[in-house]
C-alpha cells in the first residue's frame, strides 16, 4: 500500500534568519553495489537512512511528481546508500530543504523553474449532478494516518488493479492522487468544497486487455464525476545540472 502525500509541492526555499539554505549536520552518500531502491527515506529521531538512486531523492526534495521534471535525463543505474543527522525536532519540510542542499552539495543539483503548456484532463461534475459520498461532520481521520486532513490511499488489491480510498478528504486531495496515477496534470473544476468519502476500483494504465475492471474514466462516473481533456499551464522544475556520482564525503 502506498500513501500518497496531498500536500502542495515545497519549491520555494525557506531562508534561516541568517539568510542560509538548510543543511544536514551529518551527511554520508556511497555508492551501494545493490539492484533496489526505496522511495522514501526513513528517519529515527534526528536520523536519517536511505538507499536510493537518484531521481528519488529529487523527487522528495522538491515534494514533486515525476512527470514534472523536465531538463537533464535523472537516469541513473547506480544506487546509494545516504546517511545525515538533524535534528529530532526537524520538519518534513526543512527535511526536504536539506535534501535540496544535499542535492546541490553532493550532486551538483543546479535547476530553475518555469510555466509550461501539458496536456491534461479537467474535473468537472456530470451532468447528472456529484454523487459523492460526502463524509459525516463527526468522521475521524483515518486512524493509521492520525491525519486532520484526512486520508487518501492508492492500493493495488490484485493484479491488473488499482483502488483509491479517500476517507474524509477533499476534492483538490483527490485530484492530487489523480495527478500521480495518470502522470499528467489534472486541475479542479468541480466547485465542490466539502470533504468526502469513496472508494475507486479501476484497471491499472498497464493492465492486460483482458482484466475485469472499467477504466479509471468510467469508474470515475459512479461518483458523479468526469475527467476532460484539456490543456493546462503547470510549473515545471526544469534540471539545468546534475551529476551522477556524488562528490566524497
């Protein structure tokens, strides 16, 4: 199962009082001779461990969504094992700003950000009118995620499937789990302000012909809903530099 993170990407670099960027106060990047990575990095405290290659540290360091990266190929076959110290009480947010700074420091991380024209989808509500569930006043957030925002999953439950499970969430949520299952922007213009409750069981993009489930398109409809295609303005972080082989520790 994998959580899908509905906050809005953190582009913009936080300065301290003395005008600096963030940094580890520990940080170690060698190269592992392994054939996997993980996604995420994990953190005990003011530790932080991860085996990676490159293109996921990116990622996570600007909170951004694959398809919106643009510039310098990440394509790496190498994978590495990072190690840095924080603070125990260090934000996600200033987590990711270090990683920033890593990616400068150690990579060579040189980028710019800039308006583009994609193709995407629109969603708007059927004409038949919203038949999603809005959530009781009273509905805790999901307990695993302890989350005041809700929360929003996207699971695969057998081969050639997808679900998304919104639990008390709101429609720019949704559109934001859209965004990553369709790699393509998506852009609200339903008008619904509530917070809802749902459940989408659709073939995966790479599903075979003949699996047993309707399109995300259709089963999208069961909710009152349609994706439309349209073209969007969206801003891209464009890669200007990017080194494959960290500078030693």
């Amino acid at each position: 199962m994998l959580e899908l993170s509905s906050a809005p990407p953190c582009l913009a670099q936080p300065k301290t009082p003395q005008s600096a960027p963030l940094h580890f106060e520990v940080d170690s990047v060698k190269p592992v001779d392994q054939g996997h990575f993980e996604t995420k990095p994990h953190r005990s405290g003011g530790r932080i461990t991860w085996t990676t290659d490159l293109r996921q540290p990116v990622e996570y360091a600007y909170n951004i969504q694959n398809w919106k990266l643009s510039g310098r190929p990440l394509q790496s076959h190498s994978i590495f094992a990072v190690e840095a110290l924080t603070d125990s009480g260090t934000t996600q947010q200033q987590v990711r700003i270090m990683f920033q700074s890593l990616l400068a420091d150690r990579f060579k991380l040189k980028s710019h950000r800039e308006m583009k024209f994609v193709d995407g989808y629109a969603l708007t509500v059927a004409s038949s009118g919203p038949k999603i569930k809005e959530a009781e006043p009273d509905v805790a957030p999901h307990s695993e995620t302890n989350n005041p925002e809700g929360s929003i999953v996207a699971t695969l439950p057998t081969v050639g499937k997808t679900a998304i499970t919104g639990r008390n969430v709101s429609i720019l949520q949704l559109v934001d789990v859209l965004q990553r299952v369709l790699a393509l922007n998506v852009i609200d213009r339903t008008n619904l302000q509530g917070k809802y409750s749902f459940t989408l069981q659709f073939a995966s993009l790479d599903a075979p012909p003949d699996t047993d489930a309707p399109s995300l398109f259709t089963a999208i409809q069961k909710l009152g809903l349609r994706l439309v295609r349209q073209k969007t303005s969206v801003e891209m972080l464009i890669i200007d530099n990017l080194e494959s082989d960290p500078t030693k520790n």
